[in-house]
C-alpha cells in the first residue's frame, strides 16, 4: 500500500517534468528556455548523487569526475564520430566504465566513509589537473584536441542518426528536460528493485545485509556505476547547454556543489536534490546579475547558515514538518470525535488508529522506507 | 566631461554624424535606453583582470551619458559576473542576446569564456566585442578583437631585447592555447632575428613552485627569458627568480607581465629592468592619458587599480562602438559592423585604435616599457601596428560569412608554419 | 656535480614546499575526521597576515612566525567553536560549512582589500651560491623550519600531555570523555593548531609566491592529494607522502618540464591510491602519528 | 553421546591473535548434523571470537574452519552465508530504516524467487508473531522485538546450519520461554551453534555444551555434567558467584 502511494507520487511528479517540458517553452522566454538545459543537466548530476549517496549510502565527493568524463566523452567521441547519436552512448558507457575501475578499487579494497569521500575527491581533482595539462597538439584523441584549459567546443545534439540536422539550444531543451524525466524514472524504479533494496539495506546495515548473503561490494559497484551513468548522462547535457567543456567541470566548485545540492534538497529522496540543483543554480545565477556585494560572500554566509538552521535539507524538513502537522491535526481530529462520542454518551469502537497509522513518507528516511511491501 | 566629448569626436565624419543624430530621435524607440550589457569575472580567480576593466567600461558608459547618451538615448550599461566559471558566460550571453536584447555585448577574458560565447551571439545577431588581449585567429564577422596579439608585441620586443642583451633566449610560458601560441612566436621571431631559443618551457597555470626550471635556467645560461606566464600563481617565477639572484645576471623580457597589474604584486628590487610590450602602459605620456589616468582616479575613488591594457581597451572598445553608433546614426547591428568596418578610429588613452576591416582586429600602437620601481617607463613607441598573426589566416572582406577561431588547435592546424 | 647538489637541494624544498602546505590539513583530517575545505583559505589569511603587517612596519619574521600562526589560529579557534563544533559526527555538514566558509573567506578578504593587493614583500636572506649555481637562501631556511616543525608536532603529540590527550580522544572519544577529558577543549585546540600551523605555512610562503583571495584554489589540490596519499598517520603520511609526490615531481620537472612534473605527481598519486587505497600509512592506522 | 551425522562443521588449530592477545588458541572443534550445540565461557574466553572467525566476520590468523568439506577459512561473510548458513549476531544487526517486513523479505529474497519470497516472508511474520508490527521501521522497536526480526531474517533464508550469538538477550523471561522454543524448533530442520551467557536458557534447549576457557575449549559435555564439573564451576559458574 505505501509502495502504491509511492509509486503514485513518482508518477506525478514525473507528469509534472512532462506538462513543464511541454508548456514551458510558450510560457517562458527564449533565453529562459535555452539556459533550462544548463539547469538540468546539473539536476540531473545531483539526480545521481542523490541515487548513489542517498539510496546507496555511499559517499562520493567526486560525482563531478563522472560528469566530466561524460562531457568530455561526448565531446570527443561527437568530434571523431561527426554526430552525436553514438556519442551520447559513449559517454554514458565511458563514466560507467570509468567508475567501475575506481569503485573496484574502492569496495573491494574496503574502502569507505571518509576515505572514500576523500578519495573520489582526489580522482576528481587529478583529473582536473591533468586534463588542464593537456593544452599541446600532441594531446589529442583522434580528430579531437583536448584543449587543455581552453577546453573543446562540443558539437551540439542531432537528430537521431541524421548528423547534417543540428538541434537548436531550444530545442535540446527538450532533449535535456526528456532526459531528467526519464533518469528520475528509471531511478526511482530502481530503488524498488530488488537490486535497488538490497542497496538501501547495505546503506542501513551493511554487516547484516553480508550476513544474508549479499556480496556488499559488487552491490555498491552496481550502485556507483549506474550512478556514474547518470552523471555521464548529466555530461552530455551540460556540454551542449555550455556549448563547451573546460576542465572546470572537475573543479573543487563544482565537486563542492553537487553535494550541496544534495544537501540543501535532501538525502534519502529523489526529487529534493533535483530541486536543490535547480534553487542553487538560480540563485547563484541571480547573484551573478547584481555586483554590490561580492558573490562569493554572500554564497558563503548562505551556505554556512543553511547548514546550522536546516542541517536534514529543505525536502525531508518540509516533509517532517508537514506529517507533524498531519499527525496534530489527526490527533485534534480525534479528540473532537472523542469529545463528541463522550457528549453523545456512546462507547463505540475506537477509531483513533487512523491517526497513528499517518503516512509513512514524513521521516527523514522517508523514502528507504517507503519500499515497505514487497514487489 | 565635454572635453572627453570632444577628444572622441575626433575628425569630420564624426562631427557630421553627431549633427545627423538628432534626426533619428523622432522613432518611437527613442525614449528606449540603449543596451550595452558587459558579461566580466568579478568574482573568483579571474577577477584580477575582470574588475578594474568593468570599472573603466562603466566610465566609458557614464561618460557617454554625461555627454548627451548616443543618438539622444541614453546607454543602459548591464552587468554580468560569470564568476569565473564558463557555465554563467554562456548562460548570461544567452540571457543579454535573448533576454535584455542588447545592442552591444562586451565580453569575455579566457579564451574558453570567448570560444563559449562567440556562437551565442553570431545565432542571436548581437554585436559582440572582445577587448582582451589573446593568442589571435578569431574571424568573425560578428565579434571585433580589440585587444593586441602576439604578432603585434612579439615582433617589437624580441629584437629589441635581443638586440640589448643578446642572442641566446629562454622562454617559458602558461600551459594553454595563449601561451603555446605567444612561445610559437616568440620562437619565431628569435630565429627570425638571428638568434637561437635554447629552451621552451610550459607551466600548468596552478604551478607556484620554478625552483627547478631556475636551475634549468641557470644551467643554460641564455642572454635573457622571455616570459608568457599568466595568472596569480605564476607571479612566483618572478620572486623566486629574483630571490635566487638570477633578475641580475640574466634579464626577463615579457608580453603577459603587468596586464594583470602583477608588477604591483612584486617588489621594485625584483621587477626592475624587466623589458614589457603592450598596447598600453598607465605611464604613457601623453595628456590624453594622462587626462584618463586622472579621471579614472576621480571616478573610481580611493582603491582604484592600476590600469593596464585590458582596463584601457576595455574602455576604448566602449568608445569604438559609441563611435560606431553615431557615425551610422543607429543601434542597429549591419550597419554598426559596417561602420565599424569603414577602418573607424578611435583616439585614446592608448592612442589611435583603429578597425582593421579584414580581421575585425585593431592597428594599434605598441609600447616598450622598461620596469623601474614598479613603475613603467616607456622605450619605444611603434605606431599603428597589424595584428599580423590575424591576418594570415582570416579575410573578412573577401568572405564576410566566416565565425571561426582558427587558432582554436594552434598554429600549425590553422596552416601557419614556422 | 655543483647541477646535482644544487637539482638536489631544489627538491627538497619542492619536498618541504608539499609538506608545508599539507601538514595543517593532515592534522584536522587527522585527528579530527573533518575535511577543511577552507584550508586553502586559512593559508591564505596567513600570507594576507604577513603582508599586512609587514606594510604596517612589523618585523617580517614576527610577521610570519608570530603573527601569521596567531591570527590564523584565533580565527581557527572562532571558527571551531561558532561552527565546528556544533557539526561533529555530521562529516558533510561540515564539509559544506566548511566549504562555505571558504567562499566566505574569499569574499571578505576581496570585498576588504580587492582582488590583487598592490603591495608586496620580496623573499629575506639573500642568496646562497652553490658553485655556478644559486639558490634563494630563504627557500633553505624553509626546508629547515619545516622539518622543525614536523619534529614540533611530533614532541607535542608524542611527549605532552596534550598530544596525549589528542590522541586518545580523536581515537575514543567517549572513552576519554568518561576519563573526565573535556573531548570539546581537545577539540578547539586542536582545529587551532591545525588553522595556526597552517596560517604559518601561508605566512611564510607569502613571501615566495604572493598573496591573492583566491590563491587557496592553488593549495588546496595538492594538499588533499599529499594528505590522502599520505594516509591517517599525521606526521608519518604526510613526510612519506611529500617526499615521494615532491620528489617524483621535481625529478620529473628537471628532467622533463613543469607539465610533465605535475603530471608524474598525478599519475603517481593515482598509482598510489591503486595500490593502497587508504594511503602509504594506512595499514599503521592508530599506530602511528 | 555424539548424534549421529556427519560433521558439517569443523576447526583445526584455529587460532585468533590481537598483538599478543590470543583470543582463541589452537581449538579444535567439531559440530555433527542434526546437533544443536552451545557455547559458553566467561567474559574474554574467546567464544565471540571464535564465533566471528567462523562466520567470517574475522580472518583467523592460523587454523582452518571447514563448513561441509569445503575451507571457508578465508571467505568473506556474504560467502559463508551463501553455503546456506544462517547467522545471528551477538549486538542485533537489523536494518534499522526499514519496515519489519522488508528485513525479512531482503533476507527470503536472496535465496528465492519473488512469489516465495512473498509467501516465505508472510509465514515468517506469522511463525515469530510479528505480523502486528510487519510495517513498522525496526529502529523504533524494543530490544526484544528488534532481536526477534534478526532472528526471523535467519529463519527466512531457510537455513540448513544456524549460527547464533546470544540470541536470548536482554529479552523478558517470556520471550526467552519463545526463542527457547523456536531455536527447538529450528533444530528440527537444521543444524545449530548457539553462544550464550544464560544458564536458564541452555537448559532449555542444549544437549551438548562447549565451555570455553583463555581461548581454548575446557570441556565439551551435557549441562548436567558440566554443572557438576568442578572445573567448569570454577572458570565459568564460579564468576557467577
């Protein structure tokens, strides 16, 4: 029954994506629509670390690193191909690939918690530094110079298949804002798979979930690369949305960022850490237009007090808030009926269940139990 | 403020269009102000060089206002910070093109920020204008350069340091297109000269530790380096180069040094004798700077940077377009170009800057500094210089339609040999 | 043989440089578990501190072997105990009010003294010959005050009651605290001994490469590779992993070029990590500093 | 005395060493099919050690630890349980975010196809009485309860040898009387290894008995005689006062 409810909800909030998809482009203006692609993709990056970092547990400070290799992949691959169909693939199988060698490492190697936060930081990082030393005509991949700390200029998405038919930024809009939908589906999916249980139980308890039989580290491989998948997928949008990849992509900022977002929407849910993306993006976008006080700053004070005022993130802090207030008015609810069943003089049953039994989404862990019935 | 008026209404073409003006105030647009968005770092490590030149566009635009605006509207000045970071260029190009619909957009300090943006306003149709000084090969009908190219100082400053100190030339320069392109020229006009590069060295831009170059450097023992280093970090070469004692026996020569005002950043001991060429130095003598130096002070207040080449270029490409603006008597786009293009010339701080109509590039003057207590003190003028490099790949006059950067891959794809 | 002795002496100071600005960050990550993302920062306020004071006429070695540490320190202790505090056990809070902080860090010291400080101070001591070849003397002097300051902490974790104290509590927190240690004191001295040996390192390197806001971006890179590379022990991981990164790097770099130098350094830091995952000192976990 | 079977369970020279600690030292032990075997030992006698280097949870540093003519001295724990072994820990380890329900089925879902896990879950739930409470979150239960879910996860695998670290505690008397007589019930279909400190419960449900003593095992034999053995009284009952 809560997974009905569950499943519901992700319904409607994917309808949601698909009616914004649809009438933003008539409502919204033109340079609103084009710069939405940029503001998704980066979702859809926080969409992967809220899968890998809230569902799986696992703590990767370097989501950027598969990112970037997803643009940077699709950059290149797009260049040499001369079309993007194939391209996208690549991407998206290059960051799977990419993680599958770091998370080797990593789960089978035991690692984990902060180091292995610290580590994926580090991957990113080097990789930061060694793409930007990459700016000579030796450095090249086929057709493709790396650029260095230029960067390459990516060439834009095309029809399927049919390279001579570029899309316009407007619409990879739809391209991108499709893409979010469909990555928010197949992950929450996910998280209803077996698979996708087996994961959030490792994140409960890892010990137990070994104990029954589970190998802890193969799922946490799983987990990370179909992440790092997401995040590559996240890549291609970008590319096309900047219209270039630089190294910054790897960058302390952006490695910074991604966990904020995640942060600031919310562990343990899906859409937060999408909306968290979206606020942030805005916001230090609207910062950019004023030049009174300096941007930084006012990021800085922002941040700093967001994480000693509203440390659970907006999401699961709203959702909290809203069942307590369920629960109050449940209970207010009760009493009267009490106090009218008393004036009445009538015993009867007693209803007052219906207020303990509140929905099962409010907690912060909302989401890791709303899988409560089986398949 | 009128004297500025007057110093940039320079010729009759331009008194005349000034007289033309008024008759397009009758448009139902006149009341509208006049767009000019400038999209500069103002914020992150950039910054450096994007805050004094907003500074000096925002007088240039004051200035324009004070004077009575353009075509009798006032000029609407919009700024953007992309915070250092390619994402916000784009999507701030995006928001000026589409969004504000300037007339004009004044943007960009990195190569990438340009490369990002340049596209945005070739679909969009919205004049661009690039006032930095970089590796050269933009050819763009749409996107006018006005800041110098390696060919332009290079060419100046290796024989005349040559020439000085000798024959034998160490270069080391930033790890990216810029550096790798100025080293290529550098190389070039050594050989051409008579001389010979005993070394090329690149540096990642985060690198603050040359401890082992120095002791490539003492090892080799060259007549002088030449330096393309950019950015904070690399300020350390010239610390550790002067601490090591080596500033005395083998002199540095440079086209990068100071435009982030890093001769501010060391010490006199440390920066004298060093040999630079730009197209504008703070110390130039001549009243029209010195005129400009004054009033930046003045408009600025306490804490005002130094100026440079971006800053001063910066404000000049303001004046190029406001110049542009009334010589066609419109905002609109195809004629501003054109106008542009007619070879218009703008007298300022830095002197003559005029359009060259086959690269969209600037003739402009050259200047060789000597540093003398973190100070300036001009050698050599050499006026009215080609952005040779530009020209040897791009002709916007025999196709119009080119929105290239041809130096995107180097030199030798863009079919230059050395 | 003058180029080897002299190559040679440029890496160890390439060596102390990485340990230098690792050593704060290795000792809150250490014994803390808390990632400072404001460590690129706290060197930075150290060199704003020399430069200031150093304008303002103080002695350039108080400057920055008195004041540096001890501004930076206060602010570390302020910071500890206005933010810090309230987010143990909460590792990404504090990474995020960390992080924070770093752009808040940036943001005031730009907004005071804009974004490139028009006055500078030039490296002391002169120069030192080494037949054909010379060297900054101030550089040697480096690599000496950062081995003294390895051996400091060293003394201090190891000999006093306060680095015993440290090392129990960071190792069992609620035992030490049920043997009447007060786990917050330990706590508030110890991120300001991390923020002052920091502020040292920018104050020192301050007269070396410069002082920008932004310049932390540059440390900070190398210095959680250094510390990751190095593993949990402090003093032991942070040596190895200077001198195995630095010195890989500066061969390299002499060899080869810069470009080629950063790259080996990279390259060898993800070999390492390959190889041992929790660093050259992580299989001495706990046992060694 | 011994039942007969097979030995399903074996250890040679199995030794744990922490520095100079010898948690368990060289013990030899063997566990029959069908038997239902107890461990005890005061506090530090090695036997949660050498519960832990049996499950895998701790790779022993000599010795070898043999479950059905296979050597599972090296394996990791997920390997060890995939031979079909059931294991308990001595502190409940349960996944503390989820619902009652899912606990089990996570653990009937390993080893069968969805519609029997569903079937297998609901006739956990109903054989441990925990139908009630199956979509509570775990982390809000009592202790007691909290060790019951641990032990329907065991009981949901299915399995043929059962492991189990001091299933009975912190549980009320009644509860005791309840796992007393699961872990009876258990043993019809299954092999087990219970360690436990209660004596109460041992009667309930153990013929033979393991003492352990300093690392090594002191005697093996029935409660009866191990209560009447001045040996065992002195090391083990003797704490007890």
């Amino acid at each position: 029954m809560i997974l009905a409810r569950d499943v519901r909800g992700t319904l409607a909030i994917a309808a949601v994506g698909v009616l914004f998809m649809l009438i933003a482009p008539s409502v919204l203006e033109l340079f609103t629509i084009i710069n939405l692609t940029t503001a998704i993709a980066l979702a859809v990056l926080a969409l992967s670390l809220a899968l890998v970092w809230g569902y799986g547990g696992i703590l990767c400070f370097g989501q950027n690193a598969f990112f970037g290799i997803g643009a940077y992949a699709y950059t290149i691959a797009a260049i040499n191909f001369g079309g993007s169909s194939w391209a996208i693939l690549v991407a998206i199988l290059v960051a799977v690939a990419f993680a599958v060698v770091i998370g080797y490492v990593m789960f089978y190697g035991r690692v984990s918690d902060v180091y292995l936060a610290v580590i994926t930081l580090t991957v990113s990082l080097i990789l930061y530094s060694l793409i930007r030393r990459t700016s000579g005509p030796d450095y090249k991949i086929g057709k493709s110079l790396l650029g260095g700390f230029n960067g390459i200029t990516s060439p834009p998405i095309n029809l399927p298949w049919d390279p001579s038919f570029v899309l316009f930024p407007e619409h990879v809009f739809y391209v991108a804002m499709g893409a979010l939908v469909v990555a928010y589906l197949f992950t929450s999916w996910l998280t209803r798979t077996h698979f996708g249980r087996v994961c959030v139980s490792i994140r409960e308890n890892e010990l137990r979930a070994e104990l029954l039989g589970y190998d802890v580290r193969l799922y946490k491989l799983g987990i990370f690369a179909v992440g790092a998948g997401v995040a590559g997928l996240a890549g291609v949008l970008f590319c096309n949305g900047v219209g270039r990849v630089t190294p910054d992509v790897f960058n302390l900022y952006n490695a910074a960022l991604t966990i904020i977002w995640v942060i600031v929407g919310g562990r343990g849910t899906l859409i937060g850490p999408i909306l968290g993306a979206f606020g942030l993006f805005y916001l230090t976008s609207a910062l950019g237009t004023q030049s009174t006080v300096n941007n930084n700053l006012v990021l800085g004070i922002i941040l700093v007090v967001f994480v000693l005022g509203v440390p659970k993130g907006v999401i699961p802090t709203l959702a909290g808030w809203m069942a307590a207030r369920r629960t109050r008015r449940a209970l207010r609810a009760r009493e009267r009926r009490m106090r009218l069943r008393r004036a009445r003089g009538g015993g009867g049953r007693n209803d007052g269940a219906g207020a303990g039994a509140g929905p099962g989404g409010g907690g912060p862990a909302g989401a890791g139990r709303g899988a409560g019935a089986p398949e | 403020m009128t004297v500025t008026r007057r110093r940039f209404l320079a010729g009759a073409s331009a008194s005349a269009a000034a007289l033309a003006a008024p008759a397009f105030i009758g448009r139902a647009q006149a009341a509208d102000p006049i767009k000019f968005v400038s999209i500069l770092d103002q914020s992150g490590g950039l910054d450096i060089y994007g805050k004094p030149m907003v500074d000096t566009t925002r007088m240039a635009i004051d200035e324009l206002n004070a004077a009575g605006g353009l075509l009798g509207r006032e000029i609407e000045l919009k700024v953007y910070d992309p915070q250092s970071t390619i994402q916000f260029y784009t999507q701030y190009a995006t928001q000026a093109a589409a969004g504000d619909r300037a007339d004009v957009v004044h943007a960009g300090i990195t190569s990438a920020s340009r490369e990002a943006i340049r596209p945005t306003f070739s679909r969009f149709q919205t004049l661009y204008f690039y006032n930095v000084l970089y590796e050269g090969g933009v050819c763009d009908l749409n996107c006018f350069c006005t800041g110098s190219t390696p060919a332009q100082t290079v060419e100046k400053l290796v024989p005349y340091t040559m020439n000085k100190w000798g024959k034998k030339v160490y270069i080391v320069a930033a790890d990216y297109n810029y550096g790798q392109i100025t080293a290529q020229w550098v190389q070039k006009y050594v050989a051409d000269n008579g001389g010979e590069a005993v070394e090329t060295e690149f540096f990642p831009l985060d690198v603050t530790n040359f401890g082992p170059t120095i002791k490539k450097i003492q090892a080799a023992k060259p007549d002088l380096v030449m330096s393309a280093l950019v950015g904070g970090a690399h300020v350390s070469f010239y610390r550790q180069y002067a601490a090591a004692g080596m500033n005395r026996s083998v002199p540095i020569a440079s086209t990068t040094f100071g435009v982030g005002n890093e001769h501010k950043l060391i010490s006199a001991e440390e920066g004298d004798g060093m040999i630079c060429a730009y197209s504008y130095f703070e110390e130039i003598d001549s009243p029209a700077n010195q005129d400009f130096v004054a009033r930046f002070k003045a408009h600025r207040g306490e804490g005002a940077p130094a100026l440079n080449e971006l800053a001063a270029r910066a404000y000049e490409g303001a004046y190029l377009w406001a110049e542009a603006v009334k010589q066609a008597g419109t905002t609109e786009r195809m004629p501003v170009i054109e106008t542009l293009r007619t070879g218009l010339a703008v007298d300022g701080p830095s002197g003559r800057v005029t359009i060259e109509p086959k690269t969209n590039h600037a003739l402009q003057n050259v200047y060789l500094a000597e540093l003398k207590d973190q100070a300036f003190q001009i050698l050599e003028v050499y006026e009215d210089q080609p952005p040779t490099d530009t020209l040897l790949v791009c002709d916007l006059v025999a196709d119009p339609s080119q929105a290239v950067f041809k130096f995107e891959n180097g030199l030798e794809a863009a079919g230059i040999k050395m | 043989m003058d180029l080897v002795a002299a190559v040679g002496l440029q890496i160890l100071y390439g060596i102390a440089n990485l340990a230098l600005i690792s050593l704060g960050l290795a000792i809150i990550f250490g014994m803390m578990r808390v990632i400072n993302l404001a460590h690129g920062e706290f060197l930075m306020l150290g060199g704003y501190t020399v430069v200031i004071a150093a304008n303002a006429g103080v002695n350039l070695w108080v400057a920055m072997l008195i004041l540096a540490p001890l501004v930076v320190g206060v602010i570390g202790v302020v910071v500890e105990r206005l933010l810090i505090r309230w987010l143990y056990g909460r590792m990404i809070d504090t990474l995020l009010a960390t992080w924070g902080l770093s752009l808040l860090f940036i943001g005031i010291v730009t907004s005071i003294f804009g974004a490139s400080t028009a006055t500078t101070i030039s490296p002391p001591l002169g120069v030192v010959s080494i037949g054909e070849y010379t060297s900054s003397a101030y550089e040697l002097l480096l690599i000496g005050i950062t081995v003294a300051l390895g051996i400091a902490v060293f003394l201090v974790l190891k000999m006093t009651s306060l680095g015993l104290v440290a090392r129990g509590t960071m190792q069992n927190a609620e035992m030490a605290s049920a043997l009447g240690v007060s786990t917050s004191r330990v706590y508030m001295i110890t991120f300001g001994i991390g923020a002052a040996i920091s502020g040292l390192a920018g104050g020192l390197l301050a007269p070396v490469t410069g002082v920008l806001p932004t310049i932390g971006a540059v440390y900070i890179a190398k210095a959680f590779i250094t510390v990751i590379s190095g593993g949990a022990a402090i003093l032991a991981g942070t040596a190895s992993a200077s001198v195995l990164l630095g010195g890989v790097n500066g061969i390299a770099a002499f060899l080869t070029g810069p470009t080629i130098g950063e790259v080996a350094l990279l390259v060898t830091a993800i070999v390492l990590l390959r190889l041992m995952p929790r660093g050259i000192t992580g299989g001495l976990f706990r046992k060694s500093l | 005395m011994r039942q007969g079977g097979e030995v399903v369970l074996e250890t040679r020279g199995l030794s744990m060493h922490f520095g100079g600690v010898r948690a368990v030292d060289r013990v030899d032990f063997a566990l029959y099919e069908h038997e239902l075997r107890c461990l005890i030992g005061p506090n530090g006698a090695g036997k949660s050690t050498f519960f832990k280097c049996l499950t895998g949870q701790l790779r022993p540093s000599a010795g070898s630890v043999v479950i059905r003519d296979l050597h599972v001295t090296d394996r990791e724990p997920f390997e060890v349980a995939a031979l079909g072994v059931g294991i308990k820990t001595q502190v409940p380890n349960v996944f503390e975010g989820l619902a009652v329900e899912e606990n089990i089925w996570l653990s009937a879902r390993r080893w069968h196809p969805p519609a029997r896990s569903r079937s297998l879950t609901a006739e956990t739930l109903e054989r441990l009485q925990l139908g009630d409470i199956r979509s509570s979150p775990v982390g809000r239960l009592a202790h007691g309860q909290r060790q019951w879910v641990e032990l329907g996860m065991v009981v949901a695998a299915e399995p043929w040898l059962v492991l189990l670290d001091e299933p009975a505690a912190g549980m009320t008397h009644e509860e005791t009387v309840r796992t007393a007589e699961l872990i009876r019930e258990i043993n019809r279909t299954a092999t087990l290894i219970v360690v436990e400190h209660d004596m109460q419960f041992i009667r309930m449900i153990s013929h033979l008995v393991t003492v352990f003593h300093e690392g090594r095992i002191l005697m093996e034999d029935t409660m009866e005689a191990i209560s009447a053995d001045p040996r065992a009284r002195e090391v083990y009952l003797g704490h007890r006062g």
